[in-house]
C-alpha cells in the first residue's frame, strides 16, 4: 500500500472519530452514525489495501 492511502485512509479514520465525539458531545445522532460510518469505511479500505499487500508479498515470493 501507498504512503498517500496509508495517509488517507488514517485521515478518514480520525475525521470520523472527531464527527462521532462531537456528534456525541452535542447529542447529535446522525453526525454521531456519521462518523462511525467514516470509520468502518476508513477501516474497510484498509483491510482491503491490506489483502492487496499481501498477495502481492505471495508473488514477490
């Protein structure tokens, strides 16, 4: 995987987590969902970036 979506994917992660304690602080239930969302999302491409490393490792073998 890339420096640039290592990068991403943890900028996505921690903008979700800042919408979900902001969404928390103020009661606010969609922003809160919404950043939850951000991290599963964030999360999903990297076990994918992740998947992708690896079969490359395989055939570099």
């Amino acid at each position: 995987m890339g420096l640039g979506d290592k990068i991403s994917n943890k900028a996505q992660e921690v903008a979700g987590k800042v919408k979900e304690g902001v969404g928390e602080a103020t009661n606010n239930h969609d922003l809160k969902a919404e950043g939850h969302k951000d991290q599963a999302a964030a999360k999903a491409k990297q076990v994918g970036e992740d998947v992708k490393d690896a079969a490359k490792d395989l055939r570099d073998k």
